[in-house]
C-alpha cells in the first residue's frame, strides 16, 4: 500500500501510460517484449529487429533477462508491454524494501529495525534520479545475496549459499553493471568478514558457490565481448569523466522530491541520500563509541598523548581533503603563511598513516574490527562506494584534485573500461547506508516502550520525506503503427523522421511488429550510425540508394512530422519508389533493391603519402595498419593529402579507410589526378555519408571509404576536404586501385 501511494498515479495509469517518459523506458519496454517473445540467448534473440542491417544488437545494451520473471508472465496473460512494463517498475520499491527488511531482520534480530532499513532503501531519493531505468531501480537482489552470505556464514548451511547463487545471478542479469561492481562489493565483504581464521572454510565456500553461479553468466559475457571487438564499441576517457560524481554530485537532488528539490539543485548526478540515514548513522558511531570512554580513562599518559597526536593527524588531513572537495586547488596566504594544495595525495597519506594506528589503539574501533562488526563494514562500504562513484579522476570545477583516483585501479581489469556510467555504483552505496541506519538503530532506540514507539515513528517518517515524489511522471506511450507496418510484408523499414526521439518510438514498434527497421536507440550505436544520419538529415539521395544496395526495403514517413512535406518528397525521390500504403498520418513507400557496384580493382603500390599539416604522421596513411594514421583538426576546406605512385599509371578508385573513428569522415571530398603535380583534373566530388555508411557496414573496424571513378592515367592523386566541420578529417589507410 504504502508504495501504490508514494509512486501515484503509477498503478492509475499503468494500462496506458509510460513511467516517467517515452525514451529509455520506451527502449526497455521493447527490450522486455523482445525478451518475452523470444528464447533469451538463442541465436535469434540476439539479433533484436532495430539498427538494420547491424546483427548482435542485443549486446549494445543491458537485456534485462534477470526481470522477465516479473514482467514475460504479464505480457502473456495481457499482450500489453506498456502495462507490464509499468507493472515490473512498481514491484521494484516493495521488493526492494522487503528484501533490505529480510537481510537486516537477519543481522539485528530486531523487526523495528529491518522495517526502518527497508524503507530507508526502498524509499531512497535515488530512486527519483533514476525513474527512467528499471535497470538501476531493481536492485532487489543485492541485499538477497549478501543476506544468503550473512546467513551461511552464520549457520554453514548450504540453502543460503544456494540463496547467495541464485539473487547474485539474477542482480547480474537484470543489470550488467552488477556483475563488475558487485564483484567488487563481495570481494570487499569475503575480505573482511571472512579473514578471520575460523571463517577460511566458509571464504572458499563461497567463492566456489559464486564462480558456479557466475558459470551460466560466461557463455552472454563471452558473446557480449565478441559482438563489442566485432564493432569496436568502447567508451572513450571523456565519457567516462562525464558520468563519474563531483563532491557537489552529493548535493543534487531529482526534482522530482518533494522535500528537497526547494533547498538543492537539480543536477546531472543527483546523489543527495536524504538526511535520516546519515543522521543516524553517526548517531550510532557516536554511541559506539562512546561505549568505550570509561576503558579510555585507564590508558596512559603517553597513551593519551599519541591518541590526542594521531587525532590531530585525522582531523587536519580530513580538514585539507574537505577544503579541496569543496574549493578545487587551494593556493592562498594566510597570517603571511603560504598554503598551496594542488592535490590530496598527501592528505591521503597522512589520514592513512594516522587514522590506522589512531583505530588500532581505540578500544572501540579495535573490538568491532576484532569482531568483524557489520556496522563498521557498511560504514566502510558507504565510504568506499563514494569514492569510486568519483571515477577515474576526482574532480572539483576544473581542477583535479587527486589522479588516479581509486576506480582507475578498477579500470585495469577486465570489463570496467566499458562501463559508462561510474555513478551507478550509487545503490551500493544506499544499500549500505541503509543497512548501517538500521544497525545504528538498535544501539539508539530508547528503553522505554513509548519512546521507542515514538523513536521509530519519527525515523519513518524522516526516511519517508527524504525521497518522497510530489507525483510519478507518466508520458504518452509510442504508437503502435499497425496500419503503416503490417507484419505480413519482410522487407525492412526506415522511419522518417531519424532521431533521438523518433528512433524510441521506431525501436518500441519494432519488438512488436518483429520486422527490421533502420532505426535504433541503444548503449552503443553501430558504428554506421553516425553517417547514417547525417545522410539522411542532409537528405541526400546517395543515402537511399546505399540503404538499397543491402535489400529492398520500406519508408515510413510520419507526416505529423514533416510540416513542409519535404521527407515525403525525399522519399517519394528514391530510386524505384512506390507508394505502397497511405494512412492519413502515415505514407509508405517501397524501394526496390539496388544493383550492386563491383568490387573495387587490385591495389596500385604508393611510394609516398604527403598532407598540409602533421608531417610525422604522414608515413601512417599507407602503413598498412588500421589502427595509425594521420589527422586535420578541425575539418576545413584548405586540408588537402597527395598520393604519389612513383610513376605515370592507370587508376579507377580508391579506399579511404578511417578505422573505429566514426566521427571523423570527410563531410564533402573531391578526388583529383595529375601526371605531374601540376595539373589536376577532378574524377570524383560530393558528400561522403553513403560511403562512409556502406565502409562501416561492410568492415565496421577498418571502415575504408570505396570511391571508384574512370580510368584515368595518373601519377598523383589528391583528396581534397571540401567543408567545414567541428571533428577530424582521419586517414586511416588509403589505397588506390587499378582499373578492374
């Protein structure tokens, strides 16, 4: 109940409506259908009908698998995919909450408690910040898996190892990210509750439980890793930056909170965590120790003196760390004293050096380590999560202020390099902020019946307002276009308009009608994709007849979207257009399949390869490797490169290779030929989108530019950039051909 409540109008709406908008739960909602419509990891389902021609797609994103369970049954019984969609979205808070309640009720014995940690998780802010992916909001079986290792650990019973298996295997597929990051939080946890000499035997327990469990993940990973080399998808430094939190990421909340949208921005990020959970976790710290103060009467003096030396040590690093965090580089005089702090690598140090012996002679801090005491992992664990939700650099405005940070140690395994967005380690985090609240909760509830009553009452309703929604945003669904895309023709189809929002709605229609249509949304684009809609928003013919030497195929042109009729116009201009159906809002043209051009000749033998600028790279363009050549930033009409053949001889094309550097094709190019230097004669010139579509589609890592021409006697043969544009001009490797 209390969640139909926080998340209405969800459940109101849920036949007809889409939560919080039609864009990724659009492009979820279709992963799921597909998922249900067909065998999870057979060969057909990993081709998915969107990005014609492109197969494979299934791994340009998360396939969801792990959450069929909840939403393939609905589906079924109601051919509805928006409704159960929806469905699965809602289930996530209870399941979330009632799971945290489970694995807490476990550690304190104590159903106050789990209650208060189940709503501190289940009702979080960053459940806000991540409406728009079921992804990130179905976290149910983490604290599933860490309550079946709590348990065996405990007990030694195998159920709870088969518990751990089972809620690991499906956290990791229904969210890939899971799979590195939770990795790294069951390392962390095996290495501290499991070092103690009596839990050994547990430790390899576990991790043999684990890697079998982990066995049916290895068949999709190897397939997902396959499908990525394949197409060179990756994700570059600067991406990886830009989803990675600031120290302010923690003070940016969805807008979507009632209580605090009013007092902190909006922002990228959205980390803020409410207020109740950290208020009583250091509540609990204080208390712990606190606990201990009458042993610390007894100490020495000379005790006393290195207690009072090391805290001072803590307290002035954590000072220096705090002020970078908030201020960037410090370069300031004060009293005429210099302070210039450019990095926190030795506050680090220092708060290292000092805060571990300062824990080692703390009777408090000792005998919860000596005991392995969950309250000091999970406070441990929330810390740790921050800093690797940091990324690879930790950045405060422009300045970084300690490179590498921690996650770059991460990114030099297997995996992490791919992983986009740093922050989703963020439910970690929560997840163990949660559990230490309801930790720090038994130590703080009050003797007296009442009190404690009332005590709980008000933790409620804290963790409640922390992340409460003023409403569930719900959007109109995409159309399905039955009428436009009956599913008794084969051929594939291309929606115009292209673009963000149209390819949502194009991928939506897909899983539905299972017909292959050239748009697309995913994690990773193919690499064609790039050029392909840049062709098509130039509206050049070239791009029609490229898509048509792969097959016959269908335009679909919304007219709601085309105003001026220019997209029908473009469409009804195709080579061999027919006009197969008219639905008022929607017209359909059939294009017939292209001829194939020939191959292109054999290769001529370059001597020399020369450019307007960047001399040392000049040997790259035909040294016979992809992955070197030479560049022009930014493109620009002047950028010229000259081939030279050594001698007078006949040419008919060349091969313009850029490799995995979508972007940086030229916009427009002419060709020329010349004998002596001097006199050029121009054999090719225009846009190069279709070339540059058809390079990516033929060989998606080498990606070579076919531009074939006549027969033309020639000792030289120049390219010239015709254009302006913000990227690179990229030569990769170039080839010239003979006459076939």
């Amino acid at each position: 109940m209390l969640s139909a409540v926080a998340t209405w109008p969800l459940l109101r709406d849920m036949p007809s409506l889409i939560t919080s908008d039609a864009g990724d739960p659009a492009l979820n909602t279709s992963i799921l259908e597909w998922n249900a419509s067909v065998l999870p990891f057979s060969p057909a389902w990993w081709n998915a009908p969107h990005y014609y021609p492109t197969e494979g797609v299934i791994a340009f994103t998360e396939n969801l698998v792990g959450l069929s369970p909840i939403f393939s049954p609905l589906y079924w019984l109601t051919g509805n995919p928006v409704l159960a969609y929806n469905f699965t979205v809602f289930v996530t808070w209870p399941l979330s909450a009632f799971a945290v309640f489970l694995f807490v009720r476990s550690l304190t014995r104590r159903d106050d408690a789990a209650f208060l940690a189940g709503l501190s998780f289940g009702f979080t802010p960053y459940r806000a910040a991540s409406l728009g992916h079921i992804q990130t909001l179905a976290v149910f079986g983490i604290p599933l898996f860490l309550f079946g290792l709590h348990k065996f650990l405990e007990t030694r019973r195998l159920r709870w190892l088969l518990l751990f298996g089972a809620a690991w295997l499906q956290q990791s597929l229904a969210n890939g990210y899971y799979i590195l990051f939770g990795a790294v939080f069951v390392a962390a946890w095996l290495c501290y509750f499991c070092s103690l000499r009596t839990n050994w035997n547990a430790a390899i327990a576990i991790v043999c439980a684990w890697a079998l469990a982990s066995l049916p993940l290895a068949p999709m990973l190897l397939e997902y890793r396959a499908i990525h080399q394949q197409f060179g998808l990756s994700r570059s430094h600067a991406e990886i930056l830009y989803y990675s939190a600031t120290p302010q990421s923690w003070l940016e909340v969805s807008g979507l909170v009632s209580l605090w949208h009013n007092v902190f921005p909006e922002g990228k990020d959205n980390l803020f965590p409410g207020v109740t959970a950290i208020a009583l976790v250091a509540a609990g710290a204080l208390v712990l120790l606190r606990a201990h103060s009458i042993r610390d009467a007894a100490l020495s003096k000379s005790e006393r003196w290195m207690r009072i030396a090391l805290g001072a040590g803590v307290a002035l690093s954590a000072a220096a760390i705090a002020a970078s965090l908030s201020f960037g580089w410090i370069d300031s005089t004060i009293a005429g004293i210099p302070f210039r702090m450019t990095s926190v690598d030795r506050a680090l140090v220092v708060l290292a050096l000092c805060g571990a012996p300062l824990a080692a002679i703390t009777p408090a801090t000792r005998n919860a380590l000596a005991r392995r005491s969950p309250f000091v992992f999970y406070i441990a664990a929330t810390a740790l999560v921050a800093v690797l939700c940091f990324g690879p650099v930790l950045r405060v405005g422009e300045h970084n202020i300690l490179s590498p940070a921690p996650y770059a140690w991460l990114m030099t395994l297997p995996g992490f390099d791919e992983l986009r967005v740093v922050t989703q380690f963020k439910m970690f985090g929560v997840l163990s902020l949660s559990v230490a609240a309801g930790l720090a909760y038994v130590s703080l509830r009050p003797a007296h019946r009442t009190a404690a009553g009332a005590f709980c009452l008000l933790i409620a309703i804290g963790f409640l307002a922390d992340g409460w929604m003023q409403s569930v945003p719900m959007a109109s669904a995409p159309e399905r276009w039955t009428e436009a895309e009956p599913a008794d023709r084969h051929e594939p189809i291309l929606e115009l308009p292209l673009g963000p929002d149209s390819d949502y709605a194009a991928t939506f229609r897909a899983s539905a009608h299972r017909r292959r249509v050239v748009n697309g949304v995913s994690g990773y684009d193919p690499p064609h994709y790039v050029a392909l809609v840049a062709g098509l928003k130039a509206r050049d013919p070239a791009m029609l007849s490229a898509i048509a030497s792969l097959g016959a195929y269908e335009i679909v042109v919304n007219r709601e979207a085309d105003a001026d009729g220019a997209l029908e116009r473009y469409a009804a201009n195709a080579p061999g257009a027919v006009r197969v159906a008219d639905a008022g809002r929607r017209i359909v043209y059939r294009v017939p399949q292209a001829p194939v051009e020939p191959g292109m000749g054999i290769a001529v033998p370059i001597v020399r390869v020369k450019g307007i600028r960047n001399e040392g790279d000049w040997p790259a363009m035909h040294d016979g490797r992809i992955q070197t050549g030479w560049g022009d930033y930014p493109q620009k009409p002047d950028a010229w490169v000259v081939i030279d053949l050594g001698s007078v001889r006949e040419v008919a094309g060349i091969t313009h290779a850029i490799g995995d550097f979508v972007l940086d094709f030229p916009r427009r190019l002419a060709i020329e030929v010349s004998t002596d230097e001097q006199s050029w004669e121009r054999v090719w010139e225009g846009a190069t989108t279709a070339q540059t579509f058809l390079a990516y589609v033929r060989e998606p890592r080498v990606a070579g530019l076919q531009f074939p021409f006549d027969t033309h006697q020639a000792r030289f043969v120049r390219l010239r950039q015709l254009e302006h544009y913000p990227s690179m001009w990229r030569v990769s490797e170039l080839t010239v051909h003979a006459p076939r």
